[in-house]
C-alpha cells in the first residue's frame, strides 16, 4: 500500500474519516455477507445439531434435573436444539 501511495505521488487524497467509516464499511461488510450466505444456508440444517450437543452437554454437566430454564437465540437452529432437548 505505501509503495502504491509513493508511485501516485504527492497529489493523492486519501479518503476521509467518513468515506472510510460509511462508504468502505458498508462495501466490506455487504462483501462478507455475500461470501457469507451459503454458509447461512447450511447453519439452518447443521447449526441446530451443533447447538443441541453444546446444550445436551452443559444439562449433562449442571443435571438434568437442576435445569429450570434455557434461553437462547430465536433463530430456527437454536429453535430446533431446543425442542430435541426437549425431547
């Protein structure tokens, strides 16, 4: 990046404070989302077995009979953890 700045010279401008935290921000972040999306996707079926082994194994832990509650995410994964806990 500092070689490039040197090669365009004394007349480069770098972008401002808000160009950097609004427009390149947001450009970084829509990127990720995208790369993001198919792994999304896949939480939906596998994140729910992930999910119910982390809290199958902490009602193992405390005892399944000292277990009054268990509050989690609205999302469908943790939804569907919960109701095979359940059961």
């Amino acid at each position: 990046m500092v070689e490039l700045i040197g090669k365009f010279g004394i007349g480069l401008n770098p972008p401002s404070y808000h160009e950097i935290r609004e427009k390149y921000l947001k450009m970084e972040v829509n990127k990720i989302d995208e790369m993001l999306q198919e792994f999304k996707d896949k939480w939906k079926r596998l994140g729910s077995d992930k999910v119910f082994e982390m809290l199958d194994e902490m009602v193992e832990k405390v005892g399944e009979e000292n277990v009054v509650q268990v509050v989690t995410d609205n999302a469908a994964n943790y939804k569907a953890a919960g109701q095979r806990l359940m059961e």
